[in-house]
C-alpha cells in the first residue's frame, strides 16, 4: 500500500497528471488495494499552525480507528513559515497513512481545498481546519448522517466559541446567503464537512469560493444536510478574518448565484434584462412621439435622452446575451461539456 502512494507522490510532483488521474482511479477500481470498505479521506488546510499538527493526527486516529475502514490524512501547508513542514515531513514519515502537500506560498484556502480534493483517493471526503476548533470526534456522526442518504454534510457551530462581531457577521452572511442561493444553511462557513468524492471531483474552487461549495454543490443537484457540531475555542493561531471577509463573500455570492443559475441560459438574464429595459425606452419614445404630434418641442427633454439610453442599452444586454449562448453552446458541445454532464447523473437503472 506505501509503495502506491509513494508512486502516485512522485508522477504528481513530475508533472505527470494524467498519469496521476489514471493511477488514481486504476487504485480505486483495484480490489486487492482496497480491502473491504471504501477509504476515508480526510483533507486537512492548514497555514501557520505549526503546534496543531501533530495533535490532529492523534485525534483524528482515536476518531476513526473504531470505524474500522481504510483511511488517510491529507495535509496541505500553505506557505507556512513557522517549521510545519518539517513537523509534517516527520509526521508523513512516522505515519502510513500520512501525506502532505506543500505550497510556494500562501495561496489562500481555495487553492488548498483543491489540491486536496484533488490528491484525495477516497469515496468520502472530510474536510477539517488544522487549528483544532473543529472537533475530530465528530466526524463518525458525519458520516452516519452522510450515510442516509444525502452527498454533503454540512457542521453547524450551535455554540460558536468565537467573538461576538464575527457570530453577529457571519449570521447576517448566511442569512443572505440563503436568501440569494436557496440553500437554508445555519453554518456556511463551517470547516468541517463530509462529502461524496463526485460532490467535489470537478468543481473548480478559486479566489474565495470555497465559502460556497455547499451552494455549488446545490446548484448541481446533490443532497445537502446540516448537522450540530461541537465546537472548541481557538488555542493555535489566530483568524485573520474581518469585516472585508464579508464584504469580499456577498460579491463572491453574486458569483455563485449567476454561475448556478444562469450558466446554461445567459440569454434568460441579459436578453431579460434587455427586454425590460428596451421596453421602458419604446414606452418613453411612444409617449414623446405623441408629445411630438401634439405640436409640443421634445428636443431638450431630458426625457428623451433617457428613452433612447435605454433602448440602445437595451439591445447591448440583449447582443450579450446571444454572444453568451453561442459560447455556452460552443462549451456543450466541446468534450468538457459533455464531461460535465455526466456529473449531473445520480444513478442510471438499465
């Protein structure tokens, strides 16, 4: 089993990632490298937690030796600068079931949740903070809540250990949230969540979009739950995060909301919003026209300037809409196209 990740470890970092993507599902589709139950995969984002790395790993064994299934740890340490990669390079070397990934610098923790998606080998993936507010002991009643049915469980921090205006903040943010995407979720934000390996396997995260995976994955039609977790005070590093944080996630929303639900149909919002405002403009001119006919002057009505802004703006948002059409067509009928439909199905009955 060691020499089949070490393997995959090396064609990864030599550049070889097709050879990576076939070894990978060669392993999962191999019934002597997987005996019995499907891995667990726990994908661990860390930054500057140096003291939080060794403590994790010792949690996360006494959460999940008594599952009784495959399991391995994925630490992603990105761009630390306080010695967590030598802590983990010994972890990895003490540990079988230890891999680690190291940054250049500090990406962000979309780009970490990524690569760890990315480099996970397992039908379930659990995603959890390394700076110990996320309680590992939770994760079985994840994955039983997983179990029944759903394809991403989501943590709810009910008793939040955090200050007051960052639980009032991120209340107000997942309350639009809601609102906006449709997906009534108490906790966004919550590092802690277990998924189906199809939910995150070609869903490109960037910038700060790993806020919404819940909403993507719903706007993608998989089953989505919440669960109460317990959660613990920070004690390793401290949050970086402000008011900004906030403000940067409302138009990340705006985003997400207009990828989800417009993606496959830019003419139904631009060619709308074309229509709409090319009316009020016809409607307006009609009207002046009649002001015209009556013997009435026009020509320095700031009325009629408004008119025809917005028929020729109008028929811009209406243009856009076509041209949106043509490249989403373009993009069906491309091979990534119809890659991407075949995650739309849950299961085919022949």
């Amino acid at each position: 089993m060691r020499a089949i990740r070490e393997k995959l470890w090396v064609s990864t970092e030599t550049g070889g990632v097709a050879r990576y993507e076939h070894d990978r599902y060669h392993r999962a589709a191999d019934d002597d490298a997987i005996p019995g139950n499907p891995w667990l995969i726990c994908t661990l984002w860390l930054a500057e937690h140096a003291v939080a790395r060794a403590t994790s790993v010792a949690e996360l064994q006494s959460a999940l030796e008594p599952l009784g299934q495959e399991w391995e740890t994925v630490f992603v340490d990105d761009g630390s600068s306080d010695g967590s990669f030598g802590e983990l390079t010994r972890l990895h070397a003490a540990h079988e079931n230890v891999r680690v990934v190291r940054f250049r610098r500090n990406f962000g923790k979309a780009a970490a949740l990524a690569t760890g998606f990315d480099r996970a080998l397992g039908e379930t993936i659990v995603t959890i903070d390394a700076d110990l507010q996320d309680d590992p002991a939770e994760i079985p009643r994840l994955l039983v809540k997983l179990d029944e049915g759903f394809d991403l469980v989501s943590g709810w921090k009910t008793r939040r250990r955090d200050p007051l205006r960052r639980r009032v903040l991120s209340r107000i943010f997942n309350w639009v949230t809601g609102r906006v995407s449709g997906l009534r979720l108490h906790d966004l934000n919550c590092g802690l969540k277990a998924y189906r390996a199809e939910v995150v396997h070609g869903m490109r995260l960037y910038g700060e979009l790993h806020r919404f995976i819940p909403v993507l994955a719903h706007y993608r039609g998989f089953r989505i739950a919440e669960l109460p977790v317990n959660h613990r005070a920070r004690e390793h590093g401290r949050s970086r995060y402000g008011v900004e944080r906030y403000i940067r996630g409302f138009l990340d929303l705006l985003t997400v909301s207009f990828i989800g639900r417009y993606r496959h149909r830019p003419l139904h919002l631009f060619g709308g919003l074309g229509l709409v405002l090319g009316a009020i403009g016809v409607v307006i001119l009609a009207y002046l026209t009649v002001v015209k006919a009556l013997g009435h002057a026009i020509g320095e009505r700031p009325l009629l300037t408004l008119g025809v802004l917005l028929v020729v703006v109008g028929l811009q948002f209406f243009s856009l809409g076509l041209i949106s059409e043509m490249l989403t067509s373009q993009h069906e009928e491309s091979g990534a196209g119809r890659e991407q439909a075949e995650l739309h199905i849950d299961e085919i009955l022949s």
